[in-house]
C-alpha cells in the first residue's frame, strides 16, 4: 500500500494519500489548496490517478484542495450528507463506504467539532478529521459544534476501536503525527472525565478565539462546485422536469455514472446503462463502450449522477473524446427526485 501523510504548517493540516498500488488509483484525505501543486507532483512520481478526494467536514481554518484537484485531475469529491458545501460529487453517510481500487473506508459519523464532522476506518487506521486529535480533541463552540455529542462520537464510537487502531487526525500543532486509540484513552487530558456532563464542562469554558482563516475559509469551502455556465449555454444541460419528459424516448440513452453502492441506496431510472464514472475515459476511447453504443444507435447520451458533478465532468469528457451528442441532468437525482421523477430499484 501507497500511504503517505502530507502537512501544510501554515493551518496545521495533515492530508492523507492512499492507493494499494503504483500505477493505481488513489484517494486524498482534506487536501489544502495552496498545496494543490505538490499533491499533483506527488500523484505523478508516484505514478497514481486520484480518483476521490474526501473532506472530513467544512474547514474552518484552511481552503479545502477539493475544488482545484477536481479541476485539474477530475476527480470525484466526497463530503458528508449534511455538508453545507453547495455541491459535491458524492455525499455519504454513517455506514457508507469509500472505495477506490484496492482500499475500502468504512465511514463513520462523528459529529460535534461540527454537524458535519466524519471520520474513516481504514483496517489498522482511523482519519479522524477534528472530531479526536492527539492528546486533544476538536474545539465544539462553533459551525453548530457540540460537546455533548462529541463527547458520544469519541467514547461511543471512536474509543470502542481496537486500542491498537493507528489515529491519524487532519490537524496537529506540536509535531506528533501518528497516536492510537489505546494511548489517547490513557493519555488525552480532555478524554479523563467521568461522564458527557464533565466533558461538556470542559469544552464549554475553552475560550479558544476563532482561527484566522474563518472568515475567509467557510465561505470558500461552502461553495467549490464546478462552474457549469458554458454546458448549459451549449445547450448540455438538461432540466430535470425536461429530462423527465425524456423518458423512453428512443433517441435518448440514459448513463448512470453513480456507483453500485448509491444506485443501490437511492436508485436510478428506468433504462438506464451504468457506467461508472471512474471508468468514464476508458468508456469513450474508440472501442470503449460509451463510444461504441452511440455509434451503433445514433442516440443521445444522457448522464446523471448524484448531484450532477459528475454527469457534468463526463459531458465535458465526452466532448474532449470528440462525442458531441451528449447531455447531462442538472443536480442529478437529487434533484430528480425533488421533481417528482419516477425511480426504480437499481
């Protein structure tokens, strides 16, 4: 496995990069911005193809990486279900998995740093963005912060690891880089208290002044959706009450790009291909499957997603492939569903 940990000293964050293989593809944990550039250097030594990028939760404290690595790499982004972030590629949930080849992520909740707050169990190791630091914990008193369930992400979620689970946090300020869950059980100041009423206390009375970025960072980091103007001034970009009207059309091929585990959680539509969108380059190559569908029947392809990240990348892609018959739904099946569109079972 490719495993390297990344830190930006000006906010104190640590990025996390992960593939199982050179040549493969891979995934980065809360990238900053400003080092977007040694990101790609190091994708390309490695000789990697980042696939997904992952924020923890909202950042308040740096610019997110999510935005320029897609732009530049076109990767899928991921945040939490109740990200404040305008758009995402991909949310998950409690439960979930993040996957790319060869490394799986369970996904946890761990609110209280923020609503938002998650973190990722990848077998002897846990990214645990803010929510558990080393010999510390994520401050509580702002973003809709909360000690009190907090206090239930780390000791009834996170401290019920193996004590041997590696903690790799997504900041740190004294130097140490790597902790476990055994030492912070014995070791963490905020973590010897006797119930959630002492750790609320505690937290509580902190009287931490706000990071500096703040200002700045949760206004950028809420909104690094791509810019979609020139798709639908070309006429790519289909409503979802047109797209609705679409359906069984002859003339129209419907491309899920979502994954199997999302087609399974909320659905698709009726006749829909999958094709999945890490695969999306290999599918409009000559011989690809996209490509060959569409020159055998002459109909236009259709993609959607998620959130319409995704579908939009791939109208763009297509272009690029010399494909010039193709659409995507705007917002995806979110926004599908929020007008009445009919879903099947995946």
């Amino acid at each position: 496995m490719i495993f390297r940990q990344l830190f930006d000293s000006v906010s104190g964050t640590y990025s996390y990069l992960i593939a199982s293989r050179s040549g493969g593809e891979a995934m980065i944990l809360d990238p900053v911005l400003e080092k977007a550039d040694r990101y790609c250097q190091l994708l390309r030594e490695l000789d990697l193809k980042l696939v997904k990028a992952v924020d923890t939760h909202l950042h308040a404290d740096h610019v997110t990486g999510l935005g320029e690595l897609r732009d530049r790499t076109h990767c899928i982004t991921i945040m939490g279900d109740q990200s404040k972030a305008d758009v995402v590629s991909m949310r998950v949930a409690d439960g979930d998995k993040v996957t790319i080849e060869g490394i799986s992520l369970d996904v946890m909740y761990t609110p209280g740093h923020t609503d938002d707050s998650y973190s990722f169990l990848m077998g002897d190791r846990v990214f645990t963005g803010d929510t558990l630091l080393i010999r510390g914990t994520g401050r509580t008193d702002f973003q809709n912060g909360s000690a009190r369930e907090q206090y239930d992400s780390i000791f009834n979620r996170l401290l019920k690891l193996p004590e041997e689970t590696l903690v790799y946090p997504a900041h740190d300020y004294k130097g140490d880089t790597v902790s476990t869950i055994g030492e912070e059980k014995r070791y963490n100041p905020r973590l010897q208290v006797r119930s959630a009423d002492e750790y609320v206390e505690l937290m509580n009375n902190l009287k931490l002044p706000n990071p500096k970025m703040m200002d700045v960072a949760v206004p950028a980091n809420m909104h690094v959706g791509w810019h979609q103007e020139d798709l639908a001034k070309e006429g790519r970009v289909l409503s979802p009450r047109e797209a609705i009207e679409t359906l069984g059309r002859p003339d129209i091929l419907l491309v899920d790009l979502r994954e199997s585990g999302e087609r399974a959680k909320h659905g698709t539509l009726a006749g829909a291909l999958h094709a999945p969108y890490p695969s999306i380059e290999e599918s409009l190559k000559p011989g690809g499957m996209l490509r060959e569908v569409a020159a055998a029947t002459g109909r236009r392809i259709v993609f959607f997603c998620a959130f319409g990240e995704r579908s939009a990348m791939a109208v763009c892609a297509a272009k690029q492939a010399g494909l010039l018959n193709t659409a995507h739904i705007a917002g995806g099946m979110d926004a599908w569903k929020k007008a009445g569109g009919p879903v099947m079972a995946a």
